[in-house]
C-alpha cells in the first residue's frame, strides 16, 4: 500500500563557494562548463540531468570527477564546494536554508515546517530500524 506523503523535485544547487569561484551557471546547457556531483545507479554513472523547460523535460549531459552511491556523501560535496549537486529539495533544504547550498537554474521555495518535520520524523524513525 501506497501513500503520497509531499511533492518533491530535484533542484540544482551549490555551495556559495563553489558559485564565486566557478561562476553561476544560467542556463542547463551551460552546466557543460562545471563540475557535477553524480551518482552511481544501476552500476553506472547518472550522467545526465532532467529539467523542465518551456513545458517539456529536457536532458542535459552532465560530467564531473566525483561519483558516488551515497547521496548523503555527495550533497556534502557540495556543501564543501566541490560542485553542483542535482537531488531533491527535501534532502537538501536544510542547507539551503542555512545558506550552505544556494539552488540554481531556477528558485527553490523552502519546505513548509511541518513537511520538514515529518520528513524528519519518518527518517529517524527509518534510520533507527535499519
């Protein structure tokens, strides 16, 4: 059984760091030009990001030299300044919140208190019988 908790989307984000030393990308195409956090799905590297733009989903190729299967691993590269990470707004909104990541290509709104909350709630309660 199935229950639709909250609405999520991927969001491109990045430390403040990152964005002064590398610039801020404008557009998806330009991510060509930066070094992106991916991830290892299905044995294989998620080398391309997905976006909305002009009311149909666009595919950009995305590279980088940082790979991983943790994702709580890479949204801390970019929280350390490494690169763009492209992950749901609810994993990273506390950063973004904080000021340790800024979005991109396009604006995030926070998560309202009470989706935090029980975001938070069903991940201690998960994480404690793991």
């Amino acid at each position: 059984m199935a229950r639709k908790l909250c609405d999520t989307r991927r969001i491109t984000c990045a430390a403040p760091a990152y964005l002064a030393a590398q610039g801020t990308p404008r557009t998806p195409q330009e991510l060509a030009q930066h070094e992106c956090l991916t991830f290892w799905v299905g044995g294989r590297v998620e080398n391309s990001w997905r976006f909305w733009v002009k009311g149909a989903w666009l595919r950009v190729p995305v590279h980088g030299h940082w790979h991983s299967d943790d994702s709580a691993l890479v949204r801390q590269w970019a929280v350390d300044g490494r690169g763009l990470v492209h992950k749901s707004d609810i994993d990273l909104a506390d950063d973004i919140q904080a000021g340790r990541l800024v979005p991109v290509l396009g604006t995030a709104k926070p998560l309202p208190q009470r989706t935090r909350a029980l975001a938070d709630f069903l991940i201690d309660r998960f994480t404690a019988k793991a």
